[in-house]
C-alpha cells in the first residue's frame, strides 16, 4: 500500500520544515522553509558546523547581523541543490513592527541569492503577519519579491494578508492546539477536541474556506504541526509544511489519507468579509486572545534565537 506522505502528496504540496537540508532528499518535498530557530539549530550539529564557521571566516568583516543573513542564504541556497521549488528565508523577528526595515532587510536577501545565481521566484521572504509586516509585503509583492506571512493565527491576519496580496501565508496549526489545551488544563478531551475537531485544524479550515469563497490567489500553507493526524485532516490545503520526524511518521504509516480541503467541498460553508483596515485589524487581533498571545510569543522567541546566532557567530571571529 502507498504510504501516507505519497497519498498526501496527490492532494497537497508538501514542503519541509527544516534547516537541516542533508534530511531533504528521501522526503521529495517541493519545497522547504526554514526560521532562526531551524538554523539555529542546525549550526549546533557537527555536519552544519563547517558551514557557519565558513560563512563566518568570509564575511569576518561585516556586523553580526549581516553575517546572519549570509548565513541564511548559504542555508537557502544548499536546500535549493536538493528541492525542486521554493526555499522560505525570513527576516529578522526584531523588524515585525518595522515596515520600512523589513523591506530593506528583503531587498538586502534577495540581493545575496540574486548574487549566488537564485532567481528571485525560488525564494519567499517570511515576514511576520503584524499590520507592519502586512504593509512591507503589499510593497514586497508589487516589486516582484514573493512573501511568505508567518506567524499567522487569526483569520484577520489571514484577511489582511490576502488583500496585501502576499504569495503565501502560514498559519500555525501546531500552536494554535498548543494554547487551547493549555487553556483547558485537566479539562481537555483530547477524542473531542483532536482530529478534525483540533482548534488549530479547525482554523485552516476556516482561512481556506474564506480564500475560495472571496477568489484570493495567496497560497494557504498549514504550519507547525505536533501530530500526523493533524497533518491528514488538512490534506487538501494548498501547501502544508512539515518537520523531518512528522515526514519520517508518514512515511512509514500506511494509514489511508483522503482529501479533506476543496473549494467544492466548502462551497457552501458560511463566509463573511472581514474588515481589514489598520483599526479593525488591530481591534479583531487584540479581541482574540489566543493570537495576540502567540503571535508575541512567536516574535519573541524567534528574536531571542537570532541573539543566540549573533553571539555564536561573534565566538568565532
């Protein structure tokens, strides 16, 4: 019997969720995205560790902050010999409030793929769905440069992202369940709130229906899963990003998948256009408190893990 990630793969895009690109090829994904924290934790491992301190003696000259760019894009460019498709870069965690700055520091990453030889279309830069990331991917897009909106847990980001026009978005399903069943404590049931009940399932769903229903073209990437199931309730969707050991799972599962997410099944689903001017968005995205709260939490983590890559990079100089 075909295995669960090729059953996947005959209804939905799968991507890789990775900086460690030497895991890539037995997946076959079409594409892979990679944040500061994938990276991070690539550069600790001994096979990625000539990388960095190569990308580091290089640019020896340059502040840490660049260096780090320089080594996203050696990153990006190494997945990019093993995949057929797009590699995902992001910018700088510390710019999700700064329109004009995440615009410099895409123009600043797509400049050094451009200058290894990478056409702009094998690249998405992510940048973060606040009302500022937004704003930098509406400019983004209309010069050429395609974006990948992360940290997306509310369907008004996902409104917002849309009508900026950005390639693609990636809501966080993973983390989404994470903050419900935190929020129920001892009181969780996982048999009714799990499978196609999971919150974070439940919420793609939802951002997948309102983009067939209003004809956006932006890509529905699901993101940050902890289980198979959650993966295989999505099946469908246009794209779901995956980690190495959800893939290695569904690679070795013989479960049946079948496809969950079409714009025929949802057709009749009820839809209603969200307002997404600067106040309404910032009004729905503070009203939902589990977005607000990760959406932070995302921020900062990713913010802390970019430190974390400044002060490695700073002990080998």
């Amino acid at each position: 019997m075909t295995n669960a990630l090729d059953q996947l793969k005959q209804f939905t895009i799968v991507v890789a969720d990775t900086g460690d690109f030497q895991q890539l090829a037995q997946y076959k994904p079409r594409d892979a995205t990679t944040n500061p924290s994938l990276i991070l934790k690539a550069v600790q491992k001994d096979a990625y560790k000539p990388l960095l301190e190569e990308t580091v003696r290089d640019h020896a000259a340059k502040p840490a902050r660049a260096i780090i760019d320089e080594l996203l894009v050696a990153f990006g460019c190494e997945i990019l010999k093993i995949i057929p498709g797009r590699v995902s870069t992001e910018v700088d965690a510390r710019l999700s409030f700064d329109a004009k700055g995440s615009i410099d520091k895409a123009h600043e990453l797509i400049k050094l793929y451009e200058a290894a030889g990478i056409d702009r279309e094998r690249v998405l830069i992510k940048l973060a769905s606040t009302w500022e990331g937004v704003r930098a991917a509406e400019v983004l897009q209309k010069e050429g440069v395609n974006c990948n909106m992360t940290l997306l847990f509310s369907p008004v980001q996902a409104a917002a992202c849309a009508e900026a026009g950005a390639k693609l978005i990636s809501p966080f399903v993973g983390r989404i369940y994470d903050w419900y069943k935190k929020q129920a404590g001892s009181e969780w049931d996982e048999a009714k709130m799990g499978g196609a009940n999971d919150p974070g399932v439940q919420s793609v769903r939802r951002i997948y229906a309102y983009y067939k229903k209003f004809g956006y073209e932006t890509e529905v990437m699901g993101a940050s899963f902890r289980t198979t199931n959650q993966i295989v309730e999505l099946a469908g969707c246009d794209l779901l990003t995956i980690s190495p050991d959800l893939l290695q799972k569904l690679y070795e599962s013989d479960q049946p998948v079948e496809r969950k997410l079409s714009a025929e099944a949802l057709a009749n689903e009820t839809v209603e256009r969200i307002a997404i001017d600067e106040p309404a968005f910032r009004y729905q995205l503070n009203d939902d408190a589990m977005a607000t709260e990760k959406l932070a939490e995302g921020i900062r983590t990713f913010a802390a893990d970019a430190v974390k890559l400044e002060k490695l990079i700073e002990a080998l100089r």
